[in-house]
C-alpha cells in the first residue's frame, strides 16, 4: 500500500502532469470512478459490474486496467484483494472534477 493517507494527497488545483493528459480518457475515468466508489470489491468484481451495466467488452476494461497500473494510478495487492486509488490516483479524480466543475459539467 502506498504510504500516507487520503488526506495526504490533496488536490492542487487545475494542473496535470502532460504525460497524465492521456490517461483522460472515458473508460479509464469510468474505471478510477468505480475504485475510488468501491474500497471492498476486488478488480474482477469492479470489471465485471461495469460490463454488467455499460456492455463494455471485459477485454476493453482489462486493457486500460492495465494502463492506469502501469501509470501508477491504481493498485491492489493481489487476487481477490481490493483495489484502490494511489494518490496520484485520487489526484488525477480531483482534476478531473475542477474541469468538470469549470465547464458547467457539474455545479
């Protein structure tokens, strides 16, 4: 697990690092969302509940899991373990919801 706290990654406003700028994509966010939502359920349990309800393909969601591990935006400690939102992870959600919030997304 990854040292420090939610309450030690604060958000930091509106800048992103440039090599995160890629990871903004709809599945992933989807993905990050359902993580941060869910501290109990293992990542076959959150792969499937969102194949369950947006028909995406499990194939599709395993490929960007893959990603957002790689980048260090998630983690978990093995199978049937939660996973979670690394800081950056969080982070990154933080971001994501000022831009939201600048476009008259969310209020």
């Amino acid at each position: 697990m990854e040292a420090g706290s939610a309450h030690s990654c604060v958000c930091s406003g509106h800048r992103l690092k440039k090599n995160h700028r890629k990871i903004l994509k709809g599945k992933r966010i989807l993905i990050l969302n359902h993580v941060a939502n869910n501290r109990v359920m293992s990542l076959s349990s959150i792969l499937r509940y969102i194949n369950k309800n947006t028909k995406i393909p499990l194939s599709t969601l395993k490929f960007n899991v893959k990603l957002l591990l790689q980048e260090g935006f998630i983690e978990h400690d093995g199978l049937g373990e939660p996973i979670r939102l690394t800081c950056s992870g969080r982070k990154l959600l933080c971001h994501i919801e000022h831009q939201n919030r600048d476009n008259g997304l969310i209020s």
